[in-house]
C-alpha cells in the first residue's frame, strides 16, 4: 500500500510539475492558435482520415469492444479492457504514421502533372470545358475519380465555375483551390494565357512538393522512434503479464487506479508525438459551399 501510494504521490509530482512548465511558458502576445487548439485540428485531421478508409476503419470498433471484454473476462480487471481497447484502436493508426502524408504529397504532384497535361491540351486551342473532358482519360491515379467526376457534372451541362468549385470540394486541398481558382478566372476572361499561368502554376507546385519531401523525412525519424518505442513496451508489458507475481499490486482497487494513470499517461504521450509530427492542413482560399449542390439540384428541377 505504501508503494502504491508512493507511485501515486510520483506521477501527481510530475504532472504538477508539466501544468508550471506549461502555464510559465503563457504569454499574452501570442497572436497563433494555441497548442491544444492546434494539435486537436491535427488529431480531427487523423481521425477523418482513418475514417474515410474501407475495411479496417469499420472493423476496429467491433474488435476492439471483442478484445476489452475477452481482457477483462480472462483478468478480472476492468482497466485491462480499457487498455487492450485503446491499443487495437491506437496501434494501427500508430503504425501507419506517415502514410496519409505521403498520400497527400501524391495527390498534390498528381494535381500537378495534371494541370500540366491540361496546360499542353489548351496550347492546340480547345475549349477549357474539351481539355478538362480530354485529360480525364489519361489522369494521374490519385485524382483521377475526382477528375472523372468534374468532367461528368460538365457533361451533364453544369456551369464550369460551379463545377470546379465542386471539384475543389472534392479534392478538400489547398492546392487545389489554387488549380481551381486559376481555371474559373481563366473560364471568365478566356484568355489565351491561360496555358502559360497554369505551366506557372504547376511549377510552383512541383517546389512545393519537393519542398513536403523534405520536411516528411525528416518528421520520419520522430515517428520511427514512437513506433519502436510502442512496441517495445507492448512486449514487456506482454512478458510481463505472464508473471502473476509481477502484476499482483495491481489487482487491487488501488492498483488498478494507478495501472490506469501509467497507462492514461503513455497513451498521452503518444498521441502528442504523433500529433506534433503532423501537418496542419493549409487553409482553403475557396470557401466550401455546402448549399451548392442543393441549388443545382433546385435549378434542374425548375
């Protein structure tokens, strides 16, 4: 009990000592979100990305609600189900650290080879509206459903600006605002300078994809650290479960709070490394327009 209460006092000390660090750290001249601001949009920008996906993404709840309750049947410990919960939802998502950046770099060089290709088709002299519908066909694979589909909404006689900006939406990126936005000023002074702006366009894309290069291999180190970490843990923690002397002061009422601050206080940890080796996603230079659809809708219908 001693020991317990000891290990108790211990995390209490350094938890109280991180709120000083913390809140001398405070300034009033700070004019950027806040951290947790910041690394909640980060965690929002995980959590839709990791639900977006098929298969594992609707499967992980379920077996993670499986494996708590198997945990707490075979222990008799209720926070050992909240732990082996945490880890089936967590360690995945862990593991697959950096792949939604380099997901997200492919789509933006896909966007600009893309635009390259749109550019050279406008140089022959065709309608924005025929090079669009032209350059689906050979579109790179990381847009190409998006780029099928703008060319769908202007088949199906949509207004160009409007379906851009859909397409904009469906690509929910930044750089895609740019490409966009470049297209409906373009479809408004139907200019011939249209193909020489989006050869400029494109390469500044091409920078700053080499640029995301960069800054991704570096953050890479970090995360490989986090990942060998986790999982070393796992295996003593597994090596040591089968120690029943070992893990016998946690059986207790107390024992089990405490299990739960050690525990709470990784997790912790881990989510804020893995949160601070993300990229905030860019602000959108166009507005999302959620009624869009709706008023298209209303028009055909009229």
């Amino acid at each position: 009990m001693t020991s317990a209460l000891a290990a108790v006092a211990g995390v209490a000390v350094v938890f109280g000592l991180l709120l000083v660090v913390l809140g001398a750290r405070r300034t009033t001249t700070v004019t950027g979100p806040s951290l947790p601001a910041e690394l909640a949009d980060r965690l929002l920008a995980v959590v839709r990305s990791e639900n977006s996906r098929s298969g594992w993404a609707v499967w992980r709840w379920p077996t993670a609600l499986v494996a708590g309750l198997a945990a707490w049947l075979l222990t008799g410990w209720p926070i050992a189900a909240a732990i082996t919960g945490v880890t089936v939802v967590g360690l995945p998502i862990l593991l697959s650290t950096g792949r939604d950046a380099a997901r997200a770099i492919n789509r933006i060089e896909a966007v600009e080879e893309w635009t390259r290709r749109l550019a050279d088709v406008l140089v022959v002299g065709v309608g924005l509206e025929q090079a669009i519908s032209t350059t689906a066909r050979t579109c790179p694979e990381p847009i190409r459903g998006q780029v099928i589909r703008l060319a769908a909404r202007l088949d199906a006689h949509w207004p160009l600006e409007s379906a851009l900006r859909a397409f904009a939406d469906d690509l929910d990126d930044a750089t895609a605002d740019l490409i966009a936005a470049t297209l409906i000023l373009g479809a408004r002074r139907r200019g011939p300078g249209l193909p020489r702006v989006l050869q400029a366009v494109a390469d500044s894309i091409a920078d700053e994809v080499a640029s995301r290069r960069r800054v991704e291999a570096e953050r890479a180190k970090p995360r490989t650290t986090a990942r060998a970490v986790t999982l070393i843990t796992i295996a003593v923690v597994a090596v040591g479960a089968l120690n029943g002397t070992y893990l016998s002061p946690y059986g207790t009422p107390l024992g089990q709070l405490v299990l739960a601050v050690i525990a709470g206080g990784f997790v912790l940890a881990l989510v804020w490394m893995r949160a601070l080796t993300l990229s905030p996603p860019a602000p959108r230079i166009l507005r999302r327009d959620r009624s869009l659809h709706a008023r298209l809708v209303e028009e055909a219908i009229q």
